[in-house]
C-alpha cells in the first residue's frame, strides 16, 4: 500500500510540474490601475496630445503605441519611461505636471499598449523591476 500510494504523489508531483507554466513577468499581472490609467488619459489629452496625437500616434514627436514604441522600450523597465517622461516632458511648452500625474501618463500608455490593469503603479524603485515585454517574451 506504500508503495502505491508514493508512485501516486510521485506520478502527481510530476504531471503538477510539467503542466505549470512560468509565471507571467510583472508587466502582464497588472502593473497600472484602470482608474491610474483614466487620470493619465485626462493628463495626456491636456498635455501630451499636440506632439504625440490623441491616439498616441504620433505626429511632431514619437508613437507611443505599436511596434514603434516596443521599438523604443522594449526591453527597458517601466523605471525608464517614467523617468524620461519625468525629466524631459512636455518639452517647453509651459506646463508644469507632478511626478505622479507623469506616473499617471504611464500608466495610460501601458494601457494603450494592451498591458492588463491590476493595482497602481508604484512609485520609486520598484518600477526598476517591471520590464516592458511583449505578450510571451521572457525577461
């Protein structure tokens, strides 16, 4: 009885195994809040909309949606796209936006992107470990 009872948790152990998958990177278990992402879209349509369009297309600055913006970010971590948002954006057009209205900003485009809303986008450090991945790309 022993016996058949351990070739049993061995036999479940093993089909337990080989049928879980690797958990999905941090971007894909909801790294934004959909109500993050609705202030960003109010942010972004106030200022953001001249250079990037109201579809975030593009028009005197760059796409940021689609392959141009995996081009882009692909690869790097959230920490990044804020940071550069931050620093640099809207350039010279004198409007002065708040650090997490900028998170806010991120937020809609990872939204725009087709990334899935979960909670809210922290701020400082822990943006450093979500990486901007395509759906099925490894960190």
């Amino acid at each position: 009885m022993r016996i058949l009872v351990a070739a049993a948790l061995v036999s479940w152990t093993l089909v337990t195994a080989l049928g879980a998958q690797a958990p999905l990177p941090d971007i894909w278990q909801g790294a934004y809040s959909t109500a993050q992402a609705e202030r960003g879209k109010t942010v972004y349509l106030s200022a953001c909309i001249r250079c990037h369009g109201a579809d975030l297309a593009g028009t005197t600055a760059p796409a940021l949606k689609g392959d141009r913006f995996f081009e882009t970010w692909g690869g790097d971590s959230v920490s990044r796209l804020y940071e550069k948002i931050r620093d640099t954006m809207p350039p010279n057009f004198g409007t002065i936006l708040d650090d997490s209205a900028k998170l806010d900003i991120v937020a809609f485009i990872l939204q725009t992107n087709g990334y899935p809303a979960g909670k809210d986008l922290p701020s400082g450090n822990a943006l450093a470990s979500i990486q901007i991945l395509r759906r099925g790309e490894e960190p």
